[in-house]
C-alpha cells in the first residue's frame, strides 16, 4: 500500500515566521503480505514516484507502528542535514 501526506516545515528568525509544506511518501508492505504482492508493490513504486516527483522524505514501514511523529522528524532533519553537506 502507498500513500502520501502533507506537513509543515516553520522556521522562526526573528520577527519572521516561515511556512513550507513538505510531502511525505509511505510504502506500507507487511512482513506477511504474499510474495507477489511485495513484487508487484515493488514495480509500482517507481512508477508512484514519477508522479509524486515533490516528496521530502519516503518512509518504508512493515507495520503501522513504525510510523510515529518523531521517526517522521528524525527523517526530516537527517534529510535537511544531507542537503546542508551536500
């Protein structure tokens, strides 16, 4: 299963308040999902990801509790450290 959702970056310096949406891209295959339905996920990801071509950070989760708001985080701001080495 894939799925997308927005969230909000804001950034504060001083007296300036900065709103930015970002794009979270999930795919959502459990450890016990049929073998063919993980290889057919698989083929369809990059055909997804042409089109959701904005998304900040993709998250691969087997189970729902893998996804929390601050594994979200952690993976936002590895990703902004990433782009500020870069």
């Amino acid at each position: 299963m894939y799925g997308g959702f927005r969230v909000y970056g804001v950034d504060v310096e001083g007296s300036t308040t900065s709103r930015r949406a970002k794009f979270i891209f999930v795919n959502f295959l459990p450890d016990a999902a049929p073998v063919m339905m993980r290889a057919r996920a698989g083929g369809h990801k990059g055909e997804l990801k042409h089109v959701l071509v904005s998304s900040h950070v993709d998250i691969q989760i087997e189970e729902v509790e893998e996804l929390t708001e601050e594994d979200i985080i952690t993976r936002f701001e590895r990703n902004l450290r990433k782009k500020e080495d870069g």
